[in-house]
C-alpha cells in the first residue's frame, strides 16, 4: 500500500516536467522540418533534445515499474507503454521517436484524473495534425514524385485525412507516407467514434436523469396522495363519531 502511494506521488509529481519534455521533443522535430536550410548543428542539437526526452520517458517507466508491488500485472497492463520504450530502440528513425513519444504522453496523459475527456481529445486532434503534417512533410518533401512540398500542403492533406475526407488533390507517394496515412485515418476514425460515444453518453445521462426525477416526482405525489386519502378517511370518522355522540346530549 505504501508502495502503492509512492508510485502514485512519483506519478503526480512527473506529469508536468514530463509534458514539458514533450513539448521540447515537438519543438525540436518540428524545428528541422520546418526549416529546411537548418545547419548540422542545429539538426544535431534538436537529434540530441529528442533521444533526451525519449530516454526521460523510458526512465520513467522503468522507475514506475520498480516502485509497484505487482510487476507482472504493471507490465500487462501497461504494454503500450513498453512497446513504446522499445521502439526507437529497434530501429533508430526519427518517426518511430515520434510514435513512442506521442504513445508515452498519451499514456500518461490519460493517467491523470485532472485532464477531462473534451480536453484530451481535443488535444489529440491537435497533436496529430501537427505531428502528422511534419512527419508526412519530412518523407514526401524529398520524393521525386511527391506533391506535398510544403507545410502548407502537408497540413491540409493531414487535415483531409484525419477527416477521412480525402480531396486526392494531395496523397503520399512512399512506404512511410501511406503508413502515417493509414495511421491517421484510423486515429481520425478513432477520435470521431470517441466523440460520438461522449456526446451519446451525455444525451443518455441526461435522459436518465429526468427518468429520474420524473419518478422522484410520480412518487412524491403518489405519497401527497395517500397522506391526502388518509386525511380524509380520518376526517370521515371523526365526522362520524361527532354524528354518533349527538343524539346522546
């Protein structure tokens, strides 16, 4: 139970500085993309502010997983989190630091019972399009036959596809094009499907509420009405008794 408690505070007092990495590890992936004229320093510099933020998330979870009592439940229940981990590992590409990045935080992220559903979807929707725009850019820019040249370009056909649009005005012509594609399009999916639920959700909520109160009210008022009949029951024999006591003065 202790253990349980310090895990939980370890948790509590890294999501910020963990989310302020994250949002470092952006900066610098954005950084080289956007500007193409970037120096090998700079390009260096932001490889560097990457694997640092990578490996801040690993140790994270590594701390997280040695502060639990039940390391083999911590595990199956937060393999997400290990795949994460082990990605960039595998193969060292800047998209797949990406992908474990963006799956860390929103690991984490949904940890934390402060940050609503609205905000994180929204936040998701954001997330994507902006790392989805600089990804698809970063493999298509260089394509001999690409159309998406620009960031411009890039955000509008990220825009299309995760609206499962898809105007054809602009598509990826490589492997790792149609991959972040394909991922997007579902993450679209996904996000639309949550949406959906959430709004279902609050309709049936309040839908269940007024049954509620509707009922609170029939009984409320099937309750006036029998204390009402008990009222006059009790009148009818009083009235009667009094009826009956006359005679004998």
């Amino acid at each position: 139970m202790e253990r349980h408690s310090v895990q939980a505070r370890w948790e509590q007092r890294t999501q910020r500085p963990l989310l302020a990495l994250a949002v470092a590890f952006a900066v610098a992936y954005a950084v080289p993309i956007v500007d193409g004229s970037a120096g090998h320093s700079l390009t260096e510099l932001c490889t560097v502010v990457e694997w640092v933020v990578w490996g801040a998330f690993a140790a994270d979870y590594l701390i997280r997983l040695a502060l639990t009592t039940e390391r083999r439940q911590f595990v199956r229940t937060h393999w997400p989190d290990l795949c994460a981990v082990l990605l960039p590992v595998l193969q060292p590409l800047r998209l797949l630091r990406l992908v474990a990045t963006l799956l860390l935080v929103g690991r984490r992220a949904r940890m934390a019972p402060q940050i609503r559903l609205t905000t994180y979807v929204v936040g998701s929707v954001v997330g994507l399009l902006m790392f989805g725009s600089l990804a698809v850019l970063s493999v298509e820019r260089d394509s001999p036959h690409g159309n998406i040249r620009t960031l411009g370009d890039a955000v509008w056909w990220s825009f299309t596809t995760m609206t499962t649009v898809g105007y054809g005005d602009h598509a990826p012509t490589t492997g790792l094009g149609r991959m972040i594609a394909v991922g997007l399009m579902l993450s679209g999916i996904a996000l639309l499907g949550v949406v959906t639920a959430n709004i279902a959700a609050w309709f049936i909520s309040r839908f269940e509420k007024d049954d509620v109160e509707e009922r609170r009210q029939t009984e409320a008022i099937a309750a006036l009405t029998e204390e009402v009949r008990l009222l006059r029951a009790e009148v009818a024999r009083l009235t009667t008794r009094e009826e009956q006591q006359e005679p004998l003065r």
